[in-house]
C-alpha cells in the first residue's frame, strides 16, 4: 500500500516533469557562455528551423522596401529526433526565439520561460552581460509587481494597470515618487513588465542606488481595451488606428488620456504613498505611448516635471511650437527623447528634437539604440530612470 | 510623407495582429452555445489532432493499471490550409486543450488565453454555467493580485508568493482575515491565481456577499524552490519527493513548513491590514499543499480556525490519532476535507475522514468532485472559501 502511494506521487510528479511521456526531458536552451544551443524533439518532422532575433541578418523585402531581419537557420536531426543547432557568441542580452516545424511555428516545449507581445508568444533567454545585467532578477530587494483593478470613470468600467512598488514601500510611512508608464500600439499592462523587464530594471537600479526608489505604474493605454487580452476581450468597435494618423482621437488617446488624467492618477495618489508634486511625476511611453505623452504634457503642464518620449516625436501635422510651448512656460525638471536613427519613427523624433532645439528647451537626447522594438525600449528605460527625480 | 508613417504604424500594428504573415487571423476557439470550433492554419500537416480534457474519454494502459483519460480527435482539413474541428455540446466549465501536429504538441495560434501548469502550457476557454460562472472575471468590485517578494529567513534568500487583497482593501482602516493557501507537487506561487482561477473565484463570491472579504496569501510552498520556474531556477540539489513517503523531510516540506509559520505569516501580519487572531486565519492545500496543511496544524494548534485540505489525506505511516488530538484540544472552527473517490488520494483522505469520526471532531465532507486535478480543485475553493470567517 506504501509503495502504491508512493508510486501514485512519483507518477504524478512524472507527469508533470515529462511534457513527452516516455521520453526524457531536453535541455533548451542549453547556454555555455555565450553558446547557445537550442533542442527540439520532433521525429517526424521533415525540416525544422530556429527563429531568433539574435541570428545574423538577411535582407528582405516589404511594402515599405527593404529590411534587414534575422535570417532562421535549418536545424540538424540526431539521434531519437531530436533536432539540434548551436548558434556562438550570442551577444549578451535579452534573446527572443521560437522553432518553426514543417511550416507551423511553435514554441520550445523545454523552456518554460515565454513571453507575450501583444496576441504572439515567443521564448526568451537571457546571457548576462553589461547590456543585461539589469535585466536579470536583483540578488534581493526586490519590489512588488501587483495588477489593479480601478475604477475608470471615462470608460464606465474597471480596468486593469501594473503597479511596481519598490523594495521596502509600506515598511514605514515614506512617501515616494510615481513614473507613470505607458506601452506601445498592440501591447497592454503587461507589456513593460514582461517585454520591458521593468520590475527587473528598476529593482537592479534602486538596489545600486542608481535610481530613486519609486513607483512605476503602467497602465493599460489601450483605448480599445479594459485589461491585456488574455484577461477581456477587446473592447467592440473599430481599433483607434483605424482612425488615421491624423484624427484627434489618436493622439488624444480616446478615452485614455483622460483616464490616466482623471481616474488613474487620483487612483494611485490616493491609494499609496506617494508625493503628489509635479516633481515627483513623471511620464514617458514608447511608440502610440509617446504620442500619448506628447498629447498629455502641454495639456497638463502642472502635472510632470519628467517627461520621456520613446521611439516617438510629433507626426507631421502637428504643430510643434504650440504643443512645445505650455510645457516650457510652465518648466521641467528633465524632457528625455530615445530614439534610434533606424527607428521607423525617427522622423518624428527629429521634429520633436529639431522643435525643442528652437525653442531652446533643455532636453536629452539619446540614440545608441537600434529600431522599433523592445531591445530599444529596454535599453532606454536602463538609461532614462536613473534620471528621474533627482 | 503623412502616409508613408500611417503605413509604418499601420503595418506594425498588422504585424501584431497577422501571427502569419499575409494570412487572415482565424477564430480558435469559437463558442456558440456550447459548440465550440477549433481551427488550425497548418497547410503542410498530415495529421491535426485536438487534445482536450472536454473531449469524451477512453481507457489506456497505465502502470497503475487501466485510466480513462480523454481521447484526441483528429481534425479535418479545409480551404487554405485551415483544419477544424467542431465539439457539440461541451459542458460549461473551464476547459483545457493543445493541438498535436504530425505528432507534434503545440498551442493554439489564435488563442490568447494559455495557462502554465509547471512546466507545461495549454490553452483554455470557458464556457459559463452553473459549475464555471465563478471562474469567469467579475463583473466589477475585482481584488488586486500581487507579486510579493519577502524575506525568508528558512530559506536564506528573497522567495515570490502570489498576494489577492480584496475590492476596498486599504481605502479604509478595516482589518481583514487571511487564508493561506497552498498549492501541490509541481506546482508554484502562480498555480492557484492561474488554474486555480482563485482571484475570479474569490472576487465573485464576495461581491455575492456569498464569502467574507479576506487576504488571499498563495505562497510557493515547493521546497525546492524560491520562485515560480520561468522565474528563478530550480534550487540544486535533489526534488523533496526522491526522498520518499515515509521521510519526515516531506510531511515536514523540508524547509516550507518552517517558512510559512515563521517567515511568511509574520511577514504578511506586519505588512497587511489583518486581524492577528487565530479565528481570522484559515488554512487550505492540495496533494503537497494538504500534506502540509495535516503536518502544520497540529504543531500550531495556535494558529489556524479554518483547515482545509484538498485530494490529501493521512499517509499509512502516520500516526492519525497523534496527529488530531492537538487540534482538537486546542479547538477548532472547521475542519473541511474534499476528495473524490475516484481521487488517487482517496485511500489517504479515508484514514482522515475515519480518524475525524473516530475522535468525534466535528468535520465537512466534500466529494463531489472527480480526479486528482485542478477540475477538483477550482471546485473545492468554490465550495470552501464561502465557509471561512463565519
């Protein structure tokens, strides 16, 4: 009878150890410094490829003309099919993958770390190294991830944010300082803390002293949306894209910008510690984000002393010195801009640059990143919170 | 120019949405009524199966003898590529499903919605009824879900638990119960918010008024462990369970136990608006989680007024008696066991059950639940947490 039980708990925990019954599990990814080799059990398939965006590059062409992408490589059978390939010297950082069997592609059924963009998942790995040391989990003092339900009275519902807290926030009655966090066209309340590996960022920073300890919250800035998808439907109705570039309703984010102004805001001043000064807000968001954050700040001059715009600037028909000038009339403390010149929104960025330029607005401006993606935006918040509230 | 960045922006945002590039997006699951479609874009595939614990069952050879466990279909191959399959009249419930391509486990493209049990994804839907309303998200007056990293002096280092703080938590002074709830073999801190479905669960029956309002704390009760996997790695060194059912080291959780009553209930009383009486606390575990409830209790007669435990029971080599009578003793609120008997488990939770009638301690019975899952176990929170605090 022992030994039946026993055997019942270790079959169990079998179960949950072997995703292929019978078969031993694999190492994927199997990281020796910085190489890397990848594993997939599939002894059936005909050809199976590895996608990552730490592969060389090819050329491809788009609506848009020619880009340069990660080329996939053919991965090699051997033996009890299971399909190997080992890519040298990956650059240290945040590495994105996933394996494409005959065709379909599918994630690495060895690696439990994934990752969600939007409606797509990819696996990750991360190589330690002076990029990503930062993106690693801290040794300790850790903050708190939490995601919040609000009330949001401009859209009639409750909707979801993610509020990082810092390591020792309640421990005492220290008020800190909110940085307000806004993500990109497609992505959600989750995005900043997966994706951006920002409670890893921040706890890295404020544990080295780099930054100030503070609270970030990152809401979800998706007018069509109450929560990321996985947790609510959309919204019903057309997309805020589909309005054009040029509607009001995109850059004045629908109803969101009001929302971050009226609901989350108040939300946030009134549920935690924190200083309800214009010094001790800040406010920065990449891509639809950064258009977001150019729309709220001339809007609300009283309301952030830091102010970041990540893989944004102003779009053509904007015009720039009267969007410009509230902001410097009233002051700030920091206006930040991070955008690569191979980033497809670096003509906006330049008109955003080129009008602080003429209206002699101190800013910073940082480009030693590459184009519209994560591996962007990772880098620039590394380098944009140790800025804040100082 | 204007057009050309709409394009950029309207491209990147099809990017998001088209997983395959050109290709429309399907529906994956589609659910009308109790239909539900399944489609798969795989135009090199053989053969497409659908795996899902909805579909009817059939019995297989195992080393335990016959189990009845659900049969795959094999899907049928349409226009473009697109196979699909059509289950009639699936039961309202949570339901769990991958597809297996030329022998090959993948997730469904078209569906958002995965869950992690281990190390092992699967997508879901749910069909609202009777049995699944609760699981579904409430309509409003929803609970935060938190991350918390806290110290843990039994293990020497910083471990993760999953924290639910009700609707209204911290807008007033009020004090609130908690129950700790722990998760089984295999498992993690993001078991129960996530199959457990144990925010939704929770966040429904108090806006019934159907549970008291209380602090959800879901530690990560594997000893080998000091997060959730695609978090932190595995600690070296071997799994608890090798160490056998007899050993002291698992009834004990090796250094779990320890963590819990001196670490972590510490932690959440000195951080938390909670009521620091035994008659405010409440304990609850599955499989593992119920070996660790039996074993604590009695050595913190103290402690706990609500005891819960889920597809566990008292293993041949305990001594049941010794283990009750300091429970008894010291007295008790509710002494509540769920197991069906058709439960692995089943032998153990009889030895409880027995025992509870022999010492004459007042109990709950609950077996109207199937198998050793989480079918059994969403079910068991529905039931129990409407008679904690009472």
């Amino acid at each position: 009878m022992k030994r039946t039980i026993l055997s019942l708990l270790t079959l169990l925990f079998a179960i949950n150890l072997f995703a292929q019954f019978g078969a031993p599990p694999l190492v994927s990814p199997e990281i020796n410094g910085t190489d890397v080799t990848f594993r997939l059990r599939a002894p059936k398939a005909i050809k199976v490829e590895l996608n990552g965006d730490f592969l060389p590059k090819k050329e491809i062409e788009t609506p848009m003309g020619k880009m340069s992408v990660p080329a996939p490589v053919e991965m090699v059978e051997g033996e009890g099919g299971v399909w190997e390939y080992t890519v040298k010297d990956v650059s240290p950082d945040y590495c994105s993958y996933t394996f494409t069997v005959d065709g379909q592609k599918m994630l690495d059924p060895s690696n439990v770390k994934t990752v969600r963009d939007g409606q797509n998942f990819t696996n990750y790995f991360i190589i330690a190294g002076e990029k990503s040391d930062l993106f690693l989990e801290a040794e300790a003092k850790k903050g708190t991830l939490s995601k919040v339900w609000y009330p949001s009275n401009a859209f009639g519902a409750e909707r979801r944010m993610s509020v990082y807290t810092p390591y020792g926030y309640g421990e005492s009655n220290k008020k800190y300082p909110v940085f307000y966090l806004q993500h990109g066209g497609g992505g959600d309340e989750d995005a900043w803390p997966t994706l951006g590996r920002a409670c890893q960022i921040l706890d890295n920073l404020i544990a080295q002293g780099k930054a100030e300890p503070m609270i970030v919250v990152m809401p979800n800035a998706d007018p069509n949306s109450l929560a990321a998808q996985d947790v609510m439907d959309k919204l019903p109705g057309p997309s805020i894209f589909s309005l054009g570039m040029e509607s009001e309703e995109l850059h004045s984010g629908g109803n969101y910008t009001k929302d971050l102004v009226e609901d989350i805001i108040p939300y946030v001043e009134s549920h935690y510690n924190v200083i309800k000064k214009k010094e001790s807000r800040a406010i920065a968001g990449l891509s639809m984000g950064g258009i977001y954050t150019l729309y709220t700040t001339p809007r609300h001059p009283e309301l952030f002393d830091y102010i970041g715009v990540l893989s944004m600037g102003f779009t053509p028909e904007r015009d720039v010195k009267a969007e410009l000038t509230p902001i410097k009339d009233a002051g700030y403390k920091l206006y930040w801009v991070g955008c690569g010149e191979t980033d497809m929104a670096w003509a906006n960025a330049e008109r955003l640059l080129k009008g602080l330029d003429e209206m002699d607005m101190e800013h910073i401006y940082f480009g030693e990143v590459g184009g519209h993606n994560w591996d962007t935006w990772r880098v620039c918040l590394k380098e944009l919170a140790p800025l804040l509230f100082k």
